[in-house]
C-alpha cells in the first residue's frame, strides 16, 4: 500500500504487510545505494503487527518507481547470493574425500 501525495510523487511512505526486519533493512540498504534516493528509512508500527512502514524520498523521480528499481536489484543480488553458493557447494561436493586435518592444511604429527 502506498500512502503518499498526488501532487508531489518524489515521496511517499509504502506499507508492506507480513514482513518484518529482515526485508524492510534490506530494501532500505538497497535504496540507500541509489543516487535517486535523498531520504529512505523504516518502522515498525507495533511488535505484534506484521507491517513495515518504509518512507522514500528522492530528489524527484517518483518513489514508486524508485523502490520498484530496488526491488528489482534486490531480487537480482539474492539471485546472484544463491548462485555463488550453489556454486562453491557443488565445488565442495566435487572434491576428492580427504580427512578433517588434511582439508584444513593441519599436519596431523604436530598435534
């Protein structure tokens, strides 16, 4: 849900409901990286009310288009997170079996 003016749409404060912290920081982390973005922070109204507040203010584009382009870019660094580490478990999986000291370079006389 978007609460915001019709007249002035380089700010508006969005309602995001079943989320918590985690997605509200990471959005906030996302928008402050964008050049676009003059102000952006978050609340949450009450502990036991699943909601987030989050208040974007640029320095004039629309707001709405803003937290879209961050969300987007968030969805693309989760993806990117998710790769990575596919990637170096199924390099882990692909090695040949050694012993615990052996993959941690430990000389097994010396302990």
């Amino acid at each position: 849900m978007e609460h915001g003016s019709y007249q002035d749409q380089s700010q508006a404060t969005f309602t995001f409901t079943d989320e918590d912290h985690t997605l509200a920081n990471s959005i906030r982390y996302i928008l402050n990286q964008d050049p676009r973005v003059s102000f952006v922070g978050y609340s949450i109204p009450h502990p036991s009310d699943a909601r987030v507040n989050i208040r974007v203010q640029t320095t004039g584009d629309p707001a709405r288009e803003v937290l879209k382009d961050s969300c987007e870019d968030l969805m693309h660094l989760c993806k990117h997170v998710t790769n990575t580490f596919d990637q170096a478990v199924a390099e882990f999986k692909s090695r040949p079996k050694k012993t615990v000291t052996e993959s941690m370079d430990i000389d097994p006389n010396n302990i």
